[in-house]
C-alpha cells in the first residue's frame, strides 16, 4: 500500500528548468572557457620564469666580496721586536710605526 | 579546476538536472531563485578545484546551501515544484495525475521542513537515504524517521487508507 502510494506521488509532473538555466550552464561548464583562462595564466608564469631566469643569468656586477684582512708576517729581533710585541717596556714609550711600501 | 573534473560536473549537471531544480524549488519556493541557486552552486564548486569522491550528495549538498542563502535574501512567492497550470510544452506528455500536483503542493507545505525535504529527495530526487543523510550530515535512522512520518502525514492528509 505504501509502495502503491509513493508510485502514486512519482505519476505527478514536476516543473522543469527553464532554457535559460541550461545556457547559463553551458556557458559555465564550457570547456574552452576554462582552457582560454588556463592559457593566459601559463603564458604569464612562463613569462615570469624566463624573465627569472635571464636575471639570474645576466653578466650584472657584482659587489665585491668583502675584503678579508690581509696578514703579513715579519720578523722583529731585538728593541724592534720590544717595541711590537706586548708587553711593551714600562721604561720607554715605543715609536709610532710607519710602514712603507717599497716596489 | 582541469578539464576532466570540468566535464565531470557538465555530465552530472545534465545527467540530474530535474532533480537540481525540483530540490532547489522546493527549498526556494521560488523558480528564480532556484535556478540562480544552483548556478551558484556550481560556481563554488568550479572555484573549490577538487570535487568529492561521493559527488551525489555533496553537489546536493551545495545547492542546498545557495538555495536557503537565496531564500534568506529573498521574499518567499510559493512557486510549486510541480507542473501546475497548463502545459506550455505542446509535445509535453499529458499529466496522469492532473489536479494531483496541486492538491500535492498544499499538502506538503503542511509538513515540516525536514520531513517535506526528505520525501522531495527520495521520491523525487532518488536519493537513498544513505545520500540524503551524507547531504544532511544526519543519521540515517534520522532520515528514514523524517521519511515514515512525512509519507505517513501525506497520506492522512490526502485521505489515503494505509
């Protein structure tokens, strides 16, 4: 009976969706509409990632490492070596240190 | 979204069509509305990427979701989900039950929201009541509850004998 009684509510007929909808998905559901999107947004990364590139690439000056401290060594025998390496003699003031370069 | 899951919607939209917008009418009350509900639907579901393994329920679900959005921002006109009035599809088959669309209408809106959307997505929508309640995110003992009392009521009030 119940059977019976649900047939009987699926015999009536239901409204049906107006043809504006079905265009309206269509135009939604296109396929070429999402292909077009997807062409423009690879073209722009494409374009992104070469340009990345070439920057990454080009002969650009680059600022120069910094400098590391040069060290020389020499060799100080006697008052000149007193005079350089601490402790430095209480008894005399040492010379201030004046280095030239020779060619 | 790529293209195969593109395709996939379309399918399903013209696959179930008539069962979108029987349930969005009859949650709209509104035939405009209705049709813009599940338009809006399938724009989330476009801008989401990926869809769900079980797809029945949940595209159901989303139309739910933009047609009670739709019935909030809008009057209710009480446009019925069936096909009263007259026919304008000359190659339309005949109503078998004419009057009953009618009568139909009024006594569903005397149940209750729940049960009155139970029986338009099993009857009319064939959904199983294991969709209806993935849809709902009830119990399944909760939709076929909804479902014997609403048939039942829609008997009674119809004049049905059990």
């Amino acid at each position: 009976m119940k059977a019976d009684f649900e047939t009987q509510l699926r015999r009536v007929r239901l409204a049906a969706p107006s043809a504006d909808l079905d265009r309206r998905m269509d135009s939604l559901l296109a396929p070429t509409r999402q292909t077009s999107r997807r062409w423009w947004l690879g073209a722009t990364a494409a374009t992104g990632l070469a340009a990345a590139i070439l920057f990454l690439l080009s002969p650009l000056a680059r600022s120069p490492a910094p400098t590391q401290p040069v060290v020389y060594q020499i060799e100080a025998q006697g008052l000149m070596r007193e005079w350089l390496v601490p402790p430095f003699p209480k008894s005399q003031t040492p010379p201030a240190v004046i280095v030239t370069v020779i060619r | 979204m790529n293209p195969a899951a593109i395709e996939t919607l379309r399918v399903f939209y013209v696959g179930n069509r008539q069962q979108l917008y029987t349930y969005a009418v009859s949650l709209t009350r509104q035939r405009e509305a209705a049709e813009d509900a599940i338009h809006a639907a399938f724009q989330q579901l476009l801008r989401r990427g990926e869809l769900a393994a079980d797809l029945r329920p949940y595209i159901f679900r989303c139309v739910r979701n933009a047609a009670l959005d739709a019935l909030r921002r809008a009057r209710v006109r009480g446009d019925s989900l069936f096909a009263v009035g007259p026919v304008p599809d000359p190659v339309a088959p005949a109503d078998p039950a004419p009057g009953l669309a009618r009568e139909l209408d009024g006594k569903l809106a005397q149940l209750s929201p729940d049960e009155r959307e139970t029986i338009v997505l099993k009857i009319y929508d064939e959904l199983t009541f294991q969709e209806i309640a993935d849809l709902r995110d009830v119990p399944l003992p909760t939709v076929a509850s909804w479902y014997r009392r609403g048939v039942e009521k829609l008997r009674n009030l119809m004049g049905e004998t059990p």
